[in-house]
C-alpha cells in the first residue's frame, strides 16, 4: 500500500481491501507470517513496526501502532506470533501473523522490569521484581496454570533453542529452567487440571548476592557472574566455567548462537571469547567511552555496536577487524538480534537499519521507505561530542554503613561508594571472621552463623578497575534471639513528585520497644538500602531511585536492643515518576514565507518515568499543545522579537521549560549604494534586508520596470539626456520596502554628415549654397517640407538627439554611405526638430534602436 500506514486497527478492512494479500505476500494464511528470513523492527520516533526481509533487506509491510509514538516497545516474536511490551505504558499485546490482528492485550506496570518472552506456542511474562515468571496463552494472554515463584530481584528470561526458559536468582547463586505447560485446545481456556510451568533443572553458579547476567544458548544457558569475573556455561546437564580477566563489569547479548560466547566490558572497550571452560580471544573494540551494546557472535564473527556513535565493529574468529559498519550514525540505542539466518541490526531511534547475511554482507534498509508507505526520515541530529575522558582512581568509601542484628545473624547495607571514574565491580563485607564479595548493585547483605549475645562490627569496602577502596564500617550489633516479628504487609505508592511513599502496620516488638524500621528496594537483579524511619512510613527522595525502573520493598523492624526481625513480605510493585526534563536542542526559526510566524522544533524531553502526553509552547501569549517534537507558531506580528518556551506534561504534571528567541520575518529595507547610465538606461546598485524572508526587488523610473537581482537592477527604455528618479521596491511576506535614487541618463548625439560626390553637381551637392535639397536640412515635422523647414545643419555639425519619429523615406544616396530610412531624429536645434536619420550619424554604433520613440 502506497501513501499511507497501514495500522494494527485498521488491518483486517485493509486485508478485504487488498484481497487478502498485504503488499503481494501471498495468501491469508500465510499473509505476513515470519517466514523468508524476515524480523519486525521497531522505530520509535514513527511508532511502526516494519517488516524486514533478510533476503531482499526491504521492507514489505509496516504497522503503526496507535499511542506508541517515542515509547520503547519489546518485541518478542516467532514464525506466527508477535508480542509486544510498551515499557511507558506497561500493555502487553498479542498480534497474529497470519491476520495482522491484535488478539489480545493485557496491562503489566509500566518501566523496567517485567519483560516477555516467547518460543513457538510459548509465552512467559517475566517480572523481574517481584520474582514471578508466569506463563500466559499468547492468543489470549491469559495465565496459564499456577506461576513459578522466585525471591525477588531474578534476571534473565529468555528461551534458549530447545524450549527452556533461564532464570538467574541473584540471592541464592543459581540459574533454573523453566518449562511451559501444553496450552488449552481453546484460548482462554483453564488447562488440564495440575497443568502448570514447571522448574525443571536449578544450578549453583555463584555464590549469593552476586551479580549475574544470563545468555541464552541454543541448548543450554551461559551466566556472567559480573562479581567474580567468571563465565559458567550449563549445557547437558554439564556446568563448565571460565575465569576472566576483566576490571569492569561485563554483559551478555539475551541470545548467543554457537559454541562461542562473547562477554563484552564496555569499560574497557573489550570482548573477551569462551569457548568451553575457557577463554580463546580477546580483542579491542576501536573509539572511545563505554556505550558498547552486547557483542553478538554470527557467521564466524562477532558484532559489536558502538551506541555513542551508531558504528558497528565486525570481527573474525581471530579477534581482527575486518569491517565497521556505519550503521545510524547517531547516538541511541542498537538492538542486534540473530533470527531466521540473518543478523537484524535496528537503532529505533534511526530510520535505517542493517541485514547480515551468512556470509556476513551487509545490506541497509529504509524502514521509511517511500515506496511502502510514503514519509522522508526525519533529519538527523548530529552527534554529540565525545565527553571528556574523567580521572580514574580507586573507589571512594561506602556511604552509611548500617548493620542491625538478627537471631544469630546480622543484615548490613550500605549506600553506593564513588566510582571516581572506573565503575564498581563488586563491595567485600568483612566482618565476624567472614569475607563475602558481593555484587556492585547488591548492597545489602544477611550474615548468618553468629552467635547470639556476642558483638560484631562490619566493614565494607568498592573494588573497581583501579583497585580496592577504602572501606568503611558498621555500628556493633549483638545478635539475639529476642527479634521483634516482621511488619505483616507494606504497601508502596509513587507520586506525582518523584518521591515514593512506603507504609507498613507497626511490629510487634516481642517485649522490646520498636525504634526504627529499615526499608529495602528490590529491582531487577538488585537490593539496596531505601532508608530508615521511625515511622511507619518513610518517603524516599526524589532521584534516589531510577524513575521509569520498578521497584518493590521489604521492611525489617528493629528494636531498641538493635535487634532487626526478619524481612516482610515484598509490597507491590511501582516505577518511581516525576515530572519530565526540560526539552532539549530547542530551536526556533523564522518562517521566511509566512508573516508573524516563527518554526519551532525540539530533541524529546527525558521523560522521568511516565511517557510525555504532550508538549505545551508558549509565544507571545499564544499557547500551543503538540503531541509532536516540532510546531509553527503564526499571528505573532511581523519583525517581532519572540521568545518561545516550551516545557513537556506527563502524568506528573508540566516539566521544566526551555526557551530560545526567534523573530519572524520583517518587511525589507533597502538602503541604495549606487547609481550609472548610459544614454537610455539607468543602472543602480543597493542592499537589501529581506527581514529574514525571502525578498523580490524591482525598480521603476519614466514608467519602465525591471525586476531580478536583489543587489543590481538595470531599467532600460529611457530618454538620453533625462534626469530620472529611479525607486527600488524590495518585497516579502510581511511587506515592502522602498529606496530611490536621481540619475540622469547620458545625452546622445550625432554628426550631421553630407559628404560631396566625386563627379559634376555631386561636388557641391552638401553645400548650403545650393538650391533645393543638400541634405542635413532640419524641420520642425518629419516632412521634407519647405515651409516647416527651420535650417540646415553644416556636415560635420554635432546634434544632441532626443527621440525617433517616423516620417518621409529619406535615401541619402551615395552623400552617407547609401543610407535611407523613414526613421527622424529629434534634436536640439533651435529648440526641439527633426532632422532625417539618414543625414545622422548617431556617436556610439549609429543604433536608432538606442532611441525612445517620440
């Protein structure tokens, strides 16, 4: 379909419409099924999906997916299914393949961490906070069977080539496999009694509260134990692990195909290779900073994007470069992905993208292809600079370092360290004869095997590339027996100010006083401290958490014997928001062909954890509401001075403005320079502001014009010997402008010439004594008439001309050259008369034509 978008609401008429073949695909059943190498990309900035043969590297179909626009989509999707995650909203919604129809939605809460996976007839809603991994019916989406639990602050969930879902437990050191339930023959139907997701394989891999990244293998699992540096890879039953050189914290792509697994430290602008239980290669990726998406190994090579820049780095097996491709060549996210034999590479933020080949050629697509659906890409911001290199050093030392007691334990927690320009590995917790390296957003640790009614002091210190920092310690803590209980429930709420509000009923002390409670946030794979109160409640400042990430919170209680029950059941789950920033790279321009209008486009503001609703711009008491990052402002008067404000509105309210100036287009003023002539033209020279419009000019003397140039005009036309007052008009959308300038055009003369013959009368022919005609005769008409005769003209005489008359046919015959014409000149000769142009010879080329008519 040519011209417009084809959008998820409107498919099934369009299908009817075209015959049930959407762009020549084939029949309904196979309409736009994921088969011939093909993957769905999402551009943001045009909430679209697009259709990407790997085969051809075009797009054949595009979807616009209403209220998506800027908003950051997961994209899970098989030969027949598509499911899609809005991160800003939190819907999830099932689309069918074979119709392009939306089968299902279902709401999750909006920001990072709940993610969907998906793998042939098998779908899973992973939340990451929480610790719940259920399985839903992707034609209805709803539950199927009882999900499997786990503590909170889990990763991974994806499906590796066999049909396994991998989950990392951070707490517990472990990764497990999860498989689906068979589905109801009916969607939305209850599946056979005690059919349900099943926890099939569990592996230690780490020791708890370590960080761990997890990459899906074609059978199998690998986890990047980030705190340890190790790589341990489950394949068969068999774990295997790898120790790595590395002083930075490491990532994995969600799915890596073949035996080689690629661990990316952006740090350090490395990628370090396992194969097995070791490492093989390890290579430099070439520029600056650490924006390195996840390399991802295809075709014998490895792929790895520079976010900073857009580029992507192709190496062989042997770690050389061997091709960069440009890729969108701005900064934003990449998103690599291996499916259907081909590497997808989309930047959703670009209008391009990259197809890979098994043989590793690189083909780019236009996901705005005009001859899809019609629409240029929108311009292309140029890339920032590249920031300055910080000083590197040792970590600083935690902040606030609390330990409270439990019975025979204690729980320590502590504000992040400074990372003095190298990011934090992981923080050691010593104390009570114990060492426990813990992962770098794990910062809070249960210390068990104490003994109750002796005292503890804890110290804890950063590890990053540069080294150990120094540590800091904890209050003494004695542990007991006598701990009050658990607060029974807490509940969380995020508000419009960008604090969170966490409540809990107050603790039973067990006969000691309850004097504060300690509060922890739990994310995706991370703990860490909220804060203390002596309330049932505490408020966390604005900033403390990510806005847009999700969060949920236990709370201890802890006695005024400095004795801390045991954590409380998790609250519910919410994603701190606020109102947006301020709108970046604002500029404002003038409309060069509309009065009073000024053209004003901006970068999208951060959101701050609610998506932005609209975008509110002010101009000289003129308020305008977009839903667009751009908008023209008309009305403001011309050769204004404006001074436009904009600010973003997301659920929060109205964010910080940004302003800039701008000043619509002025009439022109034209100041003259110059001025020249010649006998019948006037040339002036003169400048001109067009008012920040686009000017025409003109110029108008003795009722002849000229127009073009805006520096230079020539009126030509004019009477020699003429004063003339010469007017230059400038115009353009707000007006005119008008100069003038006096210029006299040069006098034109010419000599009269009457040369005697050579033989008989011919010799005295042009001497005034002769009777009759002796040529050069003047007359007051353009007759050879005796009685309007008014004299004679000696040869050689110097007349002034004015004009040309047409009159009697004159023929000088061989006394000028054989010159004859009806054609009179009028000369200054006893005032104003006329004598034949065949008698005067005019100075310059003797051209009539240089005359004006009479």
């Amino acid at each position: 379909m040519r011209g417009g978008l084809v959008t998820i609401g409107t498919v099934a008429a369009l299908l009817v419409a075209m015959g049930l073949t959407v762009l020549g695909l084939g029949a309904a059943d196979n309409a736009v099924a994921n088969y011939d190498a093909s993957s769905w990309l999402w551009s943001t900035s045009r909430s679209e999906l697009a259709r990407v043969n790997g085969v051809t590297a075009r797009v054949d179909t595009r979807m616009e997916v209403p209220g998506g626009r800027r908003h950051q989509m997961q994209v899970a999707q098989t030969d027949r299914l598509l499911i899609l995650r809005d991160l800003n909203t939190g819907q999830v919604s099932s689309l069918d393949l074979a119709t392009l129809q939306i089968t299902a939605t279902t709401p999750t809460a909006p920001g990072l961490g709940v993610s969907v996976a998906l793998h042939e007839d098998a779908a899973f809603v992973v939340d990451a906070v929480q610790g719940i991994v259920r399985q839903l019916d992707p034609r209805s989406l709803t539950p199927v069977g009882e999900p499997v639990r786990y503590p909170p602050g889990i990763t991974g969930g994806a499906f590796d080539g066999a049909g396994r879902l991998w989950i990392a437990v951070p707490s517990e050191g472990t990764v497990s496999a999860v498989t689906a339930a068979e589905l109801p023959a009916t969607p939305g139907a209850a599946p056979p009694a005690g059919l349900s997701p099943k926890r099939v394989e569990t592996y230690e891999v780490a020791e708890p509260a370590h960080e761990l990244v997890v990459s899906t293998l074609d059978d199998g699992v690998a986890v990047l134990d980030r705190t340890s540096a190790s790589l341990v890879t489950v394949r068969a039953g068999q774990t295997q692990r790898a120790n790595l050189t590395m002083t930075a914290p490491g990532s994995l792509p969600t799915r890596t195909t073949g035996d080689q697994v690629p661990v990316t430290v952006s740090g350090e602008r490395k990628v370090h290779v396992v194969r097995d239980a070791a490492e093989v290669q390890r290579f430099t990726v070439p520029g600056a900073g650490g924006q390195l998406s996840p390399a991802v190994a295809w075709a014998g090579r490895f792929y790895c994007a520079d976010e900073t820049t857009g580029t992507v780095y192709s190496f062989d097996a042997n770690g050389q470069l061997v091709d960069t491709i440009k890729g969108s060549g701005r900064p934003g996210p990449m998103e690599l992905e291996v499916r259907e034999n081909h590497l997808f590479i989309n930047p959703p933020n670009s209008s391009t993208a990259q197809v890979v080949d098994d043989r590793n050629q690189v083909r780019e697509v236009n996901k705005y292809a005009n001859d899809v659906l019609g629409g240029d890409p929108p311009p292309v911001a140029p890339p920032p600079p590249p920031p300055k290199k910080p000083k590197v050093g040792k970590p600083g030392a935690p902040r606030a370092v609390t330990a409270a007691a439990g019975n025979a334990s204690a729980r320590v927690s502590w504000q992040p360290a400074a990372s003095n320009g190298a990011e934090i590995t992981r923080y050691v917790v010593e104390g009570a004869d114990q060492r426990h390296e813990v992962g770098a957003n794990q910062r809070a640790l249960e210390i068990t095997g104490l003994t109750n009614g002796e005292t503890y002091t804890f110290s804890v210190h950063a590890v990053n590339a540069k080294g150990d920092g120094p540590a800091r310690r904890s209050n003494p803590v004695t542990p007991t027996a006598a701990v009050p209980d658990p607060p029974a429930s807490v509940t969380a709420e995020a508000r419009p100010d960008g604090t969170v509000l966490v409540r809990w009923p107050a603790a039973n002390g067990q006969g000691n006083t309850v004097t504060r409670y300690a509060v922890t946030a739990s994310s995706a794979g991370a703990t860490a401290p909220a804060g203390e109160s002596p309330k049932t409640e505490l408020v966390i400042p604005a900033g403390q958490l990510e806005y847009g990430t999700q969060y949920a919170f236990t709370v201890i209680a802890v006695s005024d014997k400095g004795a801390g029950s045991k954590a409380s059941p998790l609250s519910n789950t919410v994603a701190p928001f606020t109102v947006p920033k301020a709108p970046t790279e604002l500029r404002a321009s003038t409309v060069a062909d509309q009065p009073g209008t000024i053209a004003v486009q901006w970068a999208p503001a951060v959101e701050n954890g609610r998506p932005v609703t609209k975008y509110v711009v002010e101009a000289a008491g003129k308020t305008t509401e977009v839903t667009d990052v751009q908008t023209t402002i008309g009305g403001l008067g011309d050769g204004q001075n404006i001074t436009v404000k904009v600010k973003a509105v997301n659920e929060a309210g109205p964010g910080a403005e940004a302003s800039t100036t701008a000043r619509t287009v002025a009439a022109p003023r034209v100041t003259m320079t110059g001025s020249s002539a010649d006998a019948t033209s006037v040339t002036v020279t003169f400048t001109v502001d067009a008012g920040g419009g686009r000017a025409t000019c003109t110029a108008a003397t003795g009722g002849k014009t000229a127009s073009g140039s805006c520096s230079s005009l020539r009126v030509t036309g004019l009477t020699p010997g003429t004063a003339y007052t010469v007017t230059v008009t400038a115009s353009n959308a707000a007006g005119k402008g008008t100069g003038s300038r006096a210029q006299s055009t040069d006098a034109l003369y010419g000599i009269a010439t009457c040369n005697n013959g050579p033989d008989g009368d011919q010799r005295t022919y042009c001497d005034a004594e002769v009777d009759g005609r002796n040529g050069n005769e003047i007359f007051s008409v353009a007759r050879q008439l005796n009685a309007k005769q008014v004299g004679w003209a000696k040869p050689g005489t110097r007349l002034k001309a004015y004009c040309r008359k047409q009159g009697d046919n004159v023929d000088s015959w061989i006394y000028n050259n054989q010159k004859q014409s009806t054609w009179w000149v009028q000369v200054e000769y006893s005032g104003k008369n006329y004598i034949p142009w065949a008698w005067l010879n005019l100075e310059g080329g003797d051209n009539i034509n240089l005359l004006p008519t009479c």
